[in-house]
C-alpha cells in the first residue's frame, strides 16, 4: 500500500512539474522567492487544474505600519 502512494505522489509531482513547464515557470534562470514559491505551488496544485478544479490563493490584507521610502 505504501509503495502505492509513493507511486501515486511521484506522478502527481510530475504532472504538476509538467504544468509549471508548460506555464513557463522554468524558462527565467534567475529566479526571486516569489517565483520559486508560485513554481512549488503550482508543482503541488497543478494537477487540480486537470481535473477542471482551479484552486485560488487569497492575499489576505494585514495592518502592518511599515515605512514608506524615502524619495
């Protein structure tokens, strides 16, 4: 049953790593946090897109007083 899942998992990971390629994500060599974090999202969510489910991430908005730059 285990190997079953793992299984399971790795062409999951794939399908989703192929929907990443196909959305361009691994095109850029220089790659910033924010993208290294929407490529694993979509690596782990990508599949869902298949199925006809399109998962959405919300941006809550938080109350954080941060300093605005200086000009």
């Amino acid at each position: 049953m285990g190997r079953l899942i793992g299984i399971l998992l790795v062409i999951w990971l794939v399908i989703g790593a192929f929907a990443a390629f196909q959305r361009g994500y691994f095109d850029d060599t220089k790659t910033n946090c924010s993208e290294a974090s929407d490529i694993a999202l979509n690596i782990v969510a990508g599949p869902l897109n298949y199925t006809g489910l399109n998962p959405k991430v919300d941006c809550v908005d938080v109350d954080i007083d941060t300093p605005e730059p200086s000009k």
